[in-house]
C-alpha cells in the first residue's frame, strides 16, 4: 500500500509544475546517483538564430531558402529556426519523397533533385565532403544532387536555470551529471563545460543515446537510480530505458509526455533538484 504522504508529495509537486505519474517515481528520485540530460531543447532552449551563412556557389539568401524549404515539414528544433530566418513562407508543394533521418537531418525531393541538409554524418552518407570554418555553433550543411551547396551556422541559448539545475544536483549529492547530444563534439563540450556537467558524449544517433545510457545504468551503486532527462525529439527510447525518464512538456511533444514518467510543465531544468527535494521530504515523513 502507498503511505497517504506519498499523495501529498505529488500534489505538492504538481503545485510546482512537476507533474509525477505515480508513488514509485516519487520515491525512487530519493535516490538519484546518475542524472543524464539530452542538450538540445533539454540544457537549450532548442530556439536556434542563424549566425553565418557560408555558401558555395549560389547566394546566402538562396542557400537560406532551399534549407527552410528542404526542412519545411520537418518539426525539429533546428527546422523550425531555419524556417523563421527566412523571410517568405517555404512553398511546401515543391517538396516531395520526405525522410527525416534522426540524429542527421532531412533528405528530400525538390524540382527532380535530391536536396541533403544536416550534419557532417548526413553528408559522409551522401558522399559529399563538407567544408566547415567556424566550430562555434551548430552545422547545417547542405548538397544537391550529391553536390556540396555550403553550409549555415547556427547558435542555441543555454537555458537561463542551467547552470543552478546543474550546481543543485551536486549539492544534493548527485553523483554525477552527463550530457548526451547528436551535435558535434566541439558544440557538445562547450555547453558541458558552460554548465559544470561531469561528462559528455556527443555525435551519438538515438541508438547511440540508448547505449550510453545502458552503460551508466551499470555503473550505479547500491539502490542509487538513473534519472535521463530530454524533450523528446529523437530521445523517447532512452526516456523509457531510464529508471526515471522526466520529459520537458513545454516543447515536449506528445510521444515524450507519454513515455515520461515526469513531466516538467514549465521547463525548467532546475526543478529536477526540486523534484528530488520533494521526494526525500515525502520519504522522511512517510517513515
Ligand atoms: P540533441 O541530441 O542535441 O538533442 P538531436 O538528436 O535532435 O540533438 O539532433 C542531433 C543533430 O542532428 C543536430 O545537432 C543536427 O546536427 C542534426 N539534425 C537533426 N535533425 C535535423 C534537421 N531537421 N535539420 C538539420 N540537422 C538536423
Ligand atoms: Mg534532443
């Protein structure tokens, strides 16, 4: 049977905005010793502005525009930035054969052409060498035809309570905080060492996320628990693989909610260490 204060501690989180879906997950953040977070839209605020434009062959604005028009039904984070940065609305109807490829970026059909935008992964498989000259953002190549068009760099925003979330969870007594990120190393170690988290892996596709994060639930001690923390996009495996997965439910989509076991309506990553502070407090009382 669950204690009566259990229900109090959810109520009490909810009030907070932490919605948590039952007495077992309360509890279990008592014990969190590993808290892994996804970085974009998790640690970001995944609204990405475009920074440089580096075309090779044809103008800035028409590289712009070809990418929007490429992502035009993509919902990703870096999609939907890449749509507000120009200026007239993608005409959709040109686009055809549509394939998001997670991890990597879009490939689609425009006018008879192949059109590849994403990262240097998505190139390497479109046999197309990408040439990059700034490491301070993230990449968005792009090619034709198997023909390199250039690339567009774009810069995230670290959320504002970043850096307390991560302060909080060592104080608390978390053992360790880890990153996971499909972005490019130098962007993923940039962000990590901005906000004081312990260990980072980046360049991983999901099934990569799914490995790391299997890999840590071995490394846990005693009845020390795994808390992955993500927005869902591209990370639903790993929030159900996680003894507790909390998902951010403001960009969240619907998939994440389903799969999480908490949700942050307001997505703060600070109310993490709420979360656990909760829980101990409805532990002690339970007792
Ligand atoms: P994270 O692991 O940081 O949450 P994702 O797994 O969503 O990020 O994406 C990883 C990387 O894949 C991005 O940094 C980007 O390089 C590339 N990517 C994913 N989706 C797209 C897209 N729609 N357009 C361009 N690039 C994309
Ligand atoms: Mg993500």
């Amino acid at each position: 049977s669950i204690p009566l204060s259990f229900f109090g501690g959810i109520g009490g989180a909810s009030r907070r905005g932490i919605l948590v879906k039952g007495g077992n997950y309360l509890e279990a953040l008592a014990r969190a010793e590993i808290v892994v977070f996804d970085k974009t839209g998790t640690l970001t605020k995944g609204t990405f502005r475009v920074t440089a434009v580096h075309p090779e062959q044809i103008s800035e604005q028409k590289l712009l525009d070809l990418a929007a028009l490429a992502e035009s039904y993509s919902e990703h984070p870096i999609s939907r930035s890449l749509k507000e940065a120009c200026k007239k609305e993608p005409e959709r109807s040109e686009v055809s054969d549509v394939q998001e490829i997670a991890g990597q970026g879009v490939r689609v059909k425009i006018g008879g052409k192949s059109v590849s935008v994403g990262n240097a992964k998505l190139m390497e498989q479109e046999g197309v060498h990408g040439r990059e000259c700034e490491l301070t953002g993230t990449i968005v190549h792009v090619a034709v035809d198997g023909t390199y068009m250039g690339h567009i760099v774009i810069s995230d925003e670290v959320r504002e309570d970043a850096p307390e979330a991560i302060a909080a969870l060592k104080q608390l007594g978390v053992r360790s905080s880890v990153m996971l990120t499909g972005d490019a190393k130098a962007v993923g170690e940039d962000v990590a060492a901005r906000l004081g988290i312990d260990e980072v892996h980046a360049e991983l596709l999901p099934a990569g996320k799914v490995e790391q994060v299997e890999r840590l639930l071995g490394q846990k001690t005693g009845r020390g628990k795994l808390v992955f923390v993500g927005d869902g996009i591209n990370d639903a495996p790993v929030l159900s693989r996680a003894d507790i997965g909390i998902a951010m439910g403001g960009l969240g989509s619907d998939a994440a909610i389903e799969a999480a076991d908490v949700v942050l309506m307001d997505d703060h990553p600070s109310k993490i260490a709420d979360a656990i502070r909760i829980s101990r407090r409805t532990l002690l009382i339970a007792r």
